[in-house]
C-alpha cells in the first residue's frame, strides 16, 4: 500500500495525535479496551451528537457572515427555470417565424389582388 499523501496524511497524523491523547488520558488504545459493544455505540452516539451541535453552530455562523441572498446559490437554484424558459423561448421564435412568413404570404397576396384590381380598373 502506497504511503498516503495530501489530505489522506492529515487524516492519519490526526489520527495518530488521538491515538496518543487517548494513551495519555485513559492508558490503554481503542483495541484493547474492554468495553462492550453497547458501551462503544453509546459513545459513537454521543460523539454524534456533539458532531451535529458543531455542525450546526458553524452553519449558523456562515449564515451571519453571507448575506441571505448567496448569488451563485441562487443562480444554482433557478438553473432548471432558466432553462425552462430558453426553451420556451427558442419555441417562441420558431412560433413568430412561422407568424412572419404568413404575414409576409398574406401581404404578397393581398398586394397581388390589389394589382389586379387595379389593372382591371385601368
């Protein structure tokens, strides 16, 4: 296995620093304390649950610090409405062609008619 590096290395220096603040504090590691299994999830829980109190006490922080309105978030979130709206928008320029070359048949005709009209008054 391959030494690891970057962010994975943090990982395991954090992880040793516990491993040896764990030694000092209750004098033995994880593997050879004698808990039952009952006790190792009680504390997997609370340590849950002292995760969720940080959690949302930086969330709460960030939302004092941004603004309410967090531009790229909102560009994000009305990214389907936009696009939405450039189809229909594409669907309504095909749609005033068509009106255009309609009105533009209809004109020709009527410009026609007034022409002979014309020619048969002459």
């Amino acid at each position: 296995m391959k030494t690891p590096t970057g962010t994975e290395a943090a990982v395991c220096e954090d992880i040793a620093s516990r491993q040896e603040l764990g030694l000092e504090k209750y004098g033995v590691t994880v593997e050879e304390n004698p808990l039952i299994l009952k006790q190792w999830l009680q504390h997997a829980y609370e340590e849950c649950l002292d995760q969720a109190v940080y959690l949302k006490r930086s969330i709460d922080e960030l939302k004092m610090k941004t603004p309410k309105s967090d531009k790229a978030h909102d560009e994000f979130r009305l990214l389907p409405f936009a696009r939405k709206l450039e189809v229909e928008n594409k669907k309504l320029r095909r749609e005033l062609r068509e009106i255009k070359k309609e009105l533009r048949k209809e004109l020709r005709r009527e410009l026609r008619r007034k022409l002979r009209a014309r020619r048969r008054t002459k």
